[in-house]
C-alpha cells in the first residue's frame, strides 16, 4: 500500500526537546525554562519588524546604510548569545526529519502513543524557534539507547507554521544546491 503525507519532509538538524504535557503548565515555553533566553530573541525578532515600517520611509540612503551595519551588528550580537546560552544547557543538534505536519527526532524518554508532548525546536544554524504542541504516533527504541519520536503537530499557531514552511523550502533549496 502506497503511504500518502499531506506536507512533504525533509532531514534537518536542530535542538530539540519534548516533554509530557502537564494540564498546570498553560504555556509552551514553561516546559522548557533553559531556553528562556530565545523569549529575548523573539522579541529582538519583533523590534526588527515593528522597525522595518518606518526604515521604508526614510529617505536618506546614508542614514539607511548605518541602520543596516547596526542591524548587522545586532544580529551577530544576538546570535552569538544565542549559540552560547544553547551551549550551556547541554542540549546536543540532532538530525530531524520534519514537515509543516510533525516531527521525528530522538528522545532519552519514551512515550506513549497518543501521548501530548510539548515541543521545543531550534534550528541549526538558522536558530529558529517554534515551540508547539503534538501528538506521538510512534515511539520506538532507537540503536543508541534512547527512543525515536514521531509526532504529529497540533495547535501550532499559523505564524509558526508559515515560518516553519518558510524555512522548510529554504533548506530544502539548500540541500538541493549543495548536491
């Protein structure tokens, strides 16, 4: 029988957590308090685009210059903050394979099928974040002693998915390239 998928998928690397979904934690991000510090990068993420609308409307092509080396600048600054507070939790990047629809990745815990998880992802080495909720459809023992997690994605808000998708054709063209 023929396997049909909705969204196509793709190998990826990433930093990636999941954990058992708790009715007391409401939010994504409280089941992961060590990447606290991507809350920050988030919000850098929205200065930079509530600042886009008003770096349109100057005029002045020096001042613009200026702007994007600080933005530059910025940008460096906070990525390498970034690498080194994921550094410092002991996460290791894993090879992933992931669409707009779920997510295979490897765990040190085992779950259950059926069981709701809270996701974490960051990708290598583009350091986008999406934390998300999902569901396991498989949960099996994986060759170094741990468990390879499938899941499936739900309630991820569309801004997420539109940026998961965004960087899903990217990295697709980038792996296309580089054969």
């Amino acid at each position: 029988m023929e396997e049909r998928r909705e969204f196509f998928r793709i190998d990826d690397m990433a930093f990636v957590c999941g954990r058992r979904w708790n009715e007391q934690q409401l939010s994504i991000p409280e089941y992961f308090p060590e990447f606290k510090f991507l809350q920050l990068h988030g919000e850098l993420r929205l200065l930079e685009q509530d600042a886009s609308t008003t770096y349109q409307k100057i005029d002045d092509e020096h001042i613009k210059h200026l702007l994007d080396i600080q933005n530059r600048k910025i940008d460096v600054l906070s990525k390498y903050l970034l690498i080194k507070d994921l550094a410092q939790t002991g996460i290791e990047p894993q090879k992933i394979v992931i669409s707009e629809g779920g997510i295979g990745f490897r765990s040190d815990t085992q779950f259950v099928v059926q069981d709701t998880i809270a996701i974490a992802i960051i990708f290598t080495p583009s350091y986008l974040s999406l934390f998300t909720e999902a569901t396991v459809v498989a949960c099996n023992p994986s060759l170094d002693g741990g468990f390879y997690v499938h899941a499936e994605f739900f309630k991820i808000p569309e801004s997420d998915r539109q940026r998961l998708a965004r960087h899903l054709l990217a990295e697709q063209a980038r792996q296309r390239n580089s054969r």
